[in-house]
C-alpha cells in the first residue's frame, strides 16, 4: 500500500468505532503517572464530543486504504469556538488536536496525506496558521518538520510546565533514553486562503 492508494474522509456516524480504535491504539502506549493506560476512549465519549460540536466532525479527517475501505490513520482539528482539551485555538488558528496513524500504515504516506487534507481544510477555513503539540522525542517531529513546521518559541515558563505535566501524566513514552522531555509546540504558516472552502 502506498498513499496513493488512500483517501481522506470526513468522519462519519458510522466510522465512529474506527476513529476510537485508532486513538486508543496511538494511546496504548502510554500511561498516565507512569502506570494506568491512556487508552480507554469510548465509541459513547467520542459520540459526545461530536454531538457537543456537530463541526467537529466536518475538520476530522480518516483516512482509508481505496480498495479495502479499512481505517488507516485520523486527525482531528479545531477552530476557534470548538472545544479541546489542551489548547484554546485562537481566531485565524487551525489547531491539529491528535492525529494518528495504525503501525501497519506507518512509513507509507499516510500521516503525509493527512497533514496536506488538514492544510487545504486550514487555508479553506482561512486560518493563516496551523499548531500542533507534540511530545519531545515522538518521530513524528520529522514529519512535522518535512511538511513545514517548526518549533514555536516558548518562554521558559512554559517549557517547565510542558515538561513537569508531560513527565507527571505520561513518564516518558519515548523511553528512558531520549533525549528532551516534555513537550513542544509546533507552527506552519499558511497561504492565503482562495476563500473556497474544501
């Protein structure tokens, strides 16, 4: 399979269970205060979230494998006015909430073809910049990198903070060894938007 083969779409009721399992698989690695899996959304709590903000499901994208229709990867965005649960997206910001993609699709293009479905729902939103937070050490920086991201510049307040809530919440999922701790955010500036909505 390559990226070619796969395309993005918008989430739908019936794919519910296949956003859940993503997360909870991406999650399954790691563990609140060092022991207590995060892995445990549900189709109810991911069901909520969407009817709280019926919009939600119009910036969640998932992508699928073009013959199978199988779920590959997801990610979930936010406009100012959505809720979130780490970050309050500011007017002009589209914020990349979580976005994931299965083991068996990794290294295949896929989390490429959803950083470009959220950039072009971005500049059709007219948002003249996307974040994203990411934990230090996660491989997924070099993607972020490669598609025009870079590190925005934290005081040190808050790269303390990042670092204290990163370690208390998760210990540190990249192993023992990795070099940084904590968190960063990251910031892609955009285009001017046509005005078309995708």
């Amino acid at each position: 399979m390559t990226s070619d083969g796969v395309r993005i779409q918008a989430a739908t009721d019936d794919r519910v269970r296949d956003i859940v399992d993503i997360n909870n698989n991406f999650l399954s690695s790691k563990h609140a205060l060092c022991c207590i899996p995060l892995s445990c959304q549900t189709v109810k709590d991911q069901e909520a979230v969407f009817k709280s903000c019926p919009d939600k499901m119009n910036v969640g994208g998932l992508a699928v494998d073009g013959k199978s229709g199988a779920a590959l990867g997801y990610c979930q965005l936010s406009f100012k006015g959505m809720p979130t649960e780490l970050h309050t997206t500011q007017e002009d910001e589209c914020y990349i909430e979580w976005l994931a993609v299965l083991p068996e699709a990794r290294g295949k293009g896929v989390g490429t073809k959803l950083l470009k479905w959220a950039e072009e729902m971005a500049i059709g939103r007219k948002a003249t910049h996307m974040t994203l937070g990411v934990i230090r050490g996660n491989p997924a920086i070099h993607l972020y990198e490669r598609e025009g991201f870079a590190t925005d510049k934290e005081g040190c307040c808050e790269n303390v903070m990042g670092l204290c809530i990163v370690t208390f919440l998760l210990g540190r999922p990249y192993g023992c060894c990795a070099p940084d701790w904590g968190a960063i955010m990251m910031r892609k500036e955009l285009p001017e938007s046509d005005g078309l909505q995708p």
